[in-house]
C-alpha cells in the first residue's frame, strides 16, 4: 500500500494560479474583470477545497517564451505587444504611430484596449496553459516530480482560455492565445493528437484557426450561434480543410437554449466524436457565459447544465485518454454570482471533492457587497418593479431552480439544436461510430422492418456461409448478437473508425446491441473479426422517408485485396426483405485511411463505386453538404425494387434540397 497522500485532495489534480496573471485592467466599465478569479480563489480557499498552503495541490508556472509565443504569434505581434505594453512615450509622432500599431493588430476597436504591462501578463497566461498542458503529457516543461505518482493528471488554469486570440491580432479580450501556443508545444514536442473542447458561450475561434488544417488536433466548439453573436463564426460547416478537414467541429446552439437540451447535444455528440478521434490528451475551457445570469450572451444554462458539462468532460477523459486533462477558464461576465460558483464546481470535480452545500458566509459577506456595486442600476430597476427577489446573490453552491422560469419557445429551441446535432453527427461522424452510439432521438417509427429481420434471425439462428480466401477460410455471419461479438475480437487492422481495434471491438457490440442497426460480420475460425458490414436506419438527414438505410463496409488493412470486401458485401444484401428498402453509402473521403493503402483519394473513390456497384447501387448527384464539400466523396444508392414510386421521389428531391439546411 501506498503512504497515505499528506494532502487532503486524494486525486491527482493540480491548480496553477498566479498572483501576476491579474495584473490587468480593461478599466471599469470593461465586462472582463480580474476580480472575479480573486473571488474564485477565495470561495475555494473558504469553503476548503484548495489551499494555496497546499503543496500537493498546486503547480508552480512562469511566463512563456519568445519562442514558445512563436509557435502559434507572428514576430510582428509579439513586437507589437510589447511595444504597446510600454507606458506611452511624449512627443506627438510616438502617440500617432502607436495609433496605427494598435489599430494594425486589433487593439483599436474598444473590446481589446492596448494595456500597460499586457506583453507579461498575457505571457504569463500562456506559459500556465503551457505548463499545464505538458505536466500531463510528462513533458519536462510542466515541472519534475519525485514519482511518477506524483504527476498531476488533472490540471485547472482558470486564468487560461483566451481563445479568441489570432496568430497576429488580438480579439475579443484575448491578447495572446494561451491555448493554442500550449498545444503546439505538446505537437511540437510529442505525436499526441490532442482533443480541444470549448464550451465558452463564444465560438472559438482562434483556436479553430490555429489548427485548421491538422489532423492532429480536434477542436470542438459549443457555442452560442454566431448569428447574433460575436466573433460571428462556427457554423456547422466551418469542418477543417486539407488534411484537418473533419477536425473542426462547430455546434452553434440556439439563443436561450437551457440545460436539458444542452445535455442532450453534449451527450450525443462527444463520445461519438471522441470515440473517432481517438485523442491522447483533452484540453477543455469552460466559459460560464453560458449561464443564465450572463449580461453577455443568450444562452440560458444553470449550475446543472454547467455541471454535466464539466463530469462529462472528466468521464472522457478518463475513458479516452488515461485521464490526461487541462481546464482552463474563459469567458464568465457575472463575475461574482456565476464564476467563483461555476469554477468552484470544475475543481471540486476534477479534485474529487464533494462540494458543499452552502458557499462560506465570511466570503457572502465580502463579494455580495462588490456584486451589489457593479449591479447597483439594475437592483434599483427590479426593487421599483418589485422584482428584488429574482436578482438576489445566492448563498449556495447549486442553483436553486425557481430563479430560472421556463424560456418561451423551449420546445421549438431544443428541436433546432436536436437538427443542428443530427447535422453534425451526420457531417463528421463515421457512419459505424454514430450506429454505436445512437442519439437519444425517439426511434424511428420506420425501425419496424430492421424488427421483422432481427425476429427472423431469432427464429432461425442467423445466416451463416464458409468464404474461402488465398490466407484461410473465413466465416460470414449476418445478425450478429451481441454474444457473439463478445466471443470475437478484432483483427489489428481493423481498426478505419476508432483507429484502436479494442475500440473499434466496442463500437461493434454497440451495434450489435442496437435494435435498429444489422450487423454481418466476417471472422476467422479462431475468432478474429476481419470484415464488417452495417446496416443502420439513415440519419436525421433523410428524416421523413420510410425506409432508407445505410450501410457501411470496413475490412482489415491485414486481409485486403482477397475479394473479401465484394464477397461480404454480396452476402450482407443478399436478403429479398431488402427489396422494400432504399440503402445508400457514403464515401467520405476524410475517414478513409489512405496512407496506410497507399491509393489516391480518386482511385479509393473508384474503388468504391465499383465495389457497391457490384450490389446494383448507382452513384447519384448530390448536394447533400458532406458529398458536394469534396470531389473525391461519394453517394452510392440501391432501391429496392418494391418501394414505392413517390418514396422514390422523395427520395430523390432530398438528395439535391440541400441549400435548406434550417429545414432539416
Ligand atoms: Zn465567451
Ligand atoms: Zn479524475
């Protein structure tokens, strides 16, 4: 047995703060205030869940470097910053040029003045963020320690998340992008592919553009939809280009959305997006201006929204990444009421502490009265109206639910951010990963003839036939139950979606569990699965068409070109009872492994069509936004040769509807 750990927190979680990151001020009437991390720490240091005494719960950081800003800034900006950060000279041609300067690299427009001492302090955000992020790769910037034990898994900045900031302007209150400079440094230094989730209220901007093109990085942003909201950006279809296409991931959400729908969309949509990333570290930023309270934005969250968001980010990254996580901060403009509650619950859970129930009555006392001052106007507004009660400061940690009415709309909104997650899924996850983790949408009533076909494989045991292949015999098996999937493993080149084949193991036996979804597998006599086919109903996209299914194809990099693929393929649609069904696929240019085929995208395409052409399936002309996005993608459709010719033609005009995406 291990010593008993001399610290009170038993997990291994670790906060950096530094007295130096407060040092700015975007002067009084600036929403961002540093006060607030002041009464962050100090609703911590009150209510027992951190102390700065505590040596095991903190990690010591510094300022980044030149050259570690210059991973992700222009030398041009670096020198712009500092320069502005130097208190102003006299003469009239010093106050004019750095006019120009300031207007030049984002610092003219008001939300972004040029401060004072700035050059540090932003640098001394970055080089948290950068600390952080290296402690938990076990790069020797986050610091040595004694043990491998003693190595922080979990690591809070809550002075990081300046997401906003671009490679040579500065944006949206944020100066110099602390977390794009940290991931860099773990790519430069590592292969890790690293996961960044942002759940601030704002769009991610910055982030997103640092590493657009990246396959190594998946960024997935939450955000307020951008249509009324700056920076303006996020749209579903903002996907990555070039190599990164697939790794950008936007979910605009609409305004007032609450917290069960909120839950609905994270929780459909990250395992999925996780599971096909596969990443070796999560770097999330939890702005809380997502909250109800916030005078900034519209969305309408309470402690319980923020609160699944920050256990599900926890789960993940424990579940994908052997616990690896930073949390940074971000945005959060109720500064007394919101953020220390808010942050206080994001270390409490990565600390393993339970949180109190009631917040200290000493700290009440001294940031009830600051919260009164920066609300003076409007408390004296609500006490004419007689409305008081709904603006008071909370004496506890959760929300009390009667503070927050139902929005109007609340149906409608949560219908728009189901569509805009089934857009999503539809866009950038891979087909065997979404039949795994289907969404918690209501099934679909068209699920019925998937039933008839599952009773028949219960009635009589599924299908069965011996393939005989230049390296052995295979077994092909139609309706796979999940027993039996659980007796197989997986091949180690099978392994296109979830990139791991133990992985990839699993996302089979969740289709398999899946009553609406077929599987048809191939295996070896030993029992090791080499081939699958899927048949899944079609996604929200084809919502409102009876019986559209889709299939998907994988076979082991190890087993390829021995026909096994054209033999599975023609023994998983051989049944009469899919003649009452249209099935399509999609080749999807961004999932396939081509370096590991060594083909051009267009030859894979080729070999693709040919391979379902060989089933009857005809390529179709689609605007469907996946299909038209990329010459080299694919739509591929069979129709049954007994549906009905207005499903047909249904069918066909939803291929080419797709400039109506709100419709979906
Ligand atoms: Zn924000
Ligand atoms: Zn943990």
């Amino acid at each position: 047995m291990p010593d008993a750990p001399t610290s009170p927190i038993s997990s291994r979680a670790r906060l950096i703060f530094s007295p130096e990151e407060l040092n700015y001020d975007f002067g009084p009437d600036h929403p961002l205030q540093a006060r607030r991390l002041v009464a962050l720490m100090d609703l911590l240091e009150t209510s027992g869940l951190w102390q700065s005494s505590d040596e095991q719960a903190r990690l010591s950081s510094r300022a980044a470097t030149i050259e570690e800003l210059n991973l992700i800034h222009t030398s041009d900006y670096i020198a712009a910053v500092q320069r502005l950060s130097i208190a102003e000279g006299a003469g009239e041609t010093e106050t004019e040029q750095r006019k120009q300067l300031a207007l030049q690299y984002g610092f003219g427009d008001g939300d972004t003045p040029a401060l004072p001492d700035m050059h540090h302090v932003c640098a001394h955000i970055a080089g948290g963020s950068l600390v952080a992020l290296s402690a938990v790769m076990g790069l020797p910037e986050g610091g040595t320690f004694a043990t491998e034990d003693e190595r922080p898994l979990h690591v809070f900045h809550p002075a990081g998340g300046l997401h906003h900031a671009w490679a040579d302007r500065a944006s949206g209150f944020c100066i110099y992008n602390d977390i794009s400079v940290a991931i860099a440094h773990v790519l430069q230094a590592t292969e890790a592919k690293v996961l960044y989730i942002d759940f601030d209220a704002h769009h991610g901007d910055g982030v997103q553009r640092a590493f657009y093109d990246d396959p190594r990085v998946m960024t997935i942003s939450l955000h307020e939809t951008g249509r009324y909201l700056f920076p303006g950006t996020g749209d579903v279809l903002e996907v990555g280009s070039g190599l990164g296409r697939g790794y950008s991931v936007n979910v605009p959400l609409e305004p007032f959305t609450e917290d069960d729908s909120y839950i609905e969309v994270i929780e459909a949509l990250l395992h999925p997006l996780v599971t096909s990333f596969a990443p070796d570290v999560i770097i999330s930023q939890h702005g809380c201006d997502t909250h109800a309270w916030d005078p900034l934005t519209h969305l309408k969250l309470t402690l319980r929204g923020i609160q699944a968001q920050i256990k599900l980010a926890h789960q993940l990254a424990h579940s994908y990444c052997q616990g690896r996580w930073v949390a940074l901060g971000g945005g959060g403009y109720d500064l007394f009421r919101v953020v220390p509650r808010a942050w206080s619950m994001l270390w409490a859970e990565m600390s393993e502490q339970a949180l109190p129930i009631n917040l200290p009555e000493e700290w009440i006392a001294r940031w009830r009265p600051e919260w009164l001052a920066v609300e003076e106007q409007e408390v004296a507004a609500q006490q004419v109206m007689g409305k008081i009660s709904a603006l008071d400061f909370p004496t506890i940690f959760q929300d009390r639910p009667e503070d927050f009415p139902e929005q109007p709309r609340r149906l409608s909104i949560s219908r728009s951010n189901r569509h805009t997650m089934g857009l999503v899924r539809h866009m950038l996850v891979p087909p065997s990963v979404r039949q795994a983790f289907p969404s918690a949408q209501r099934r679909s009533p068209l699920a019925g003839l998937i039933d008839l076909l599952h009773l028949r494989g219960s009635a009589t045991p599924s299908r069965s036939k011996t393939l005989e292949t230049k390296k052995g015999p295979l077994l092909l098996r139609d309706f796979c139950p999940p027993s039996l999937v659980e007796r197989l493993v997986a091949d180690s080149g099978l392994q296109a979606f979830a990139r791991l084949p133990e992985r990839e193991h699993q996302l089979l036996l969740g289709i398999a569990r899946n009553p609406d979804c077929a599987l048809t597998l191939a295996h070896t006599p030993t029992g090791a699965i080499v081939g699958e086919v899927t048949l899944a109903p079609g996604d929200v996209w084809w919502e409102g068409i009876e019986n559209v299914y889709e299939v998907a194809i994988e076979v082991s990099s190890n087993w390829r070109g021995l026909g096994i693929a054209h033999s599975l393929l023609a023994f998983a649609l051989e049944l009469d009872a899919l003649e009452d069904m249209i099935l399509f696929a999609m080749g999807l240019s961004w999932h396939w492994d081509i370096e590991g085929i060594g083909l051009s995208v267009y030859r894979y395409r080729e070999l693709i069509a040919r391979l379902f052409a060989s089933q009857g399936f005809v390529e179709y002309p689609t605007t469907e936004p996946n299909i038209s996005m990329e010459p080299a993608n694919v739509l591929l459709a069979r129709i049954g040769s007994r549906v009905d010719q207005r499903v047909v033609s249904q069918f066909y005009s939803r291929m080419m509807s797709s400039p109506n995406l709100a419709r979906l």
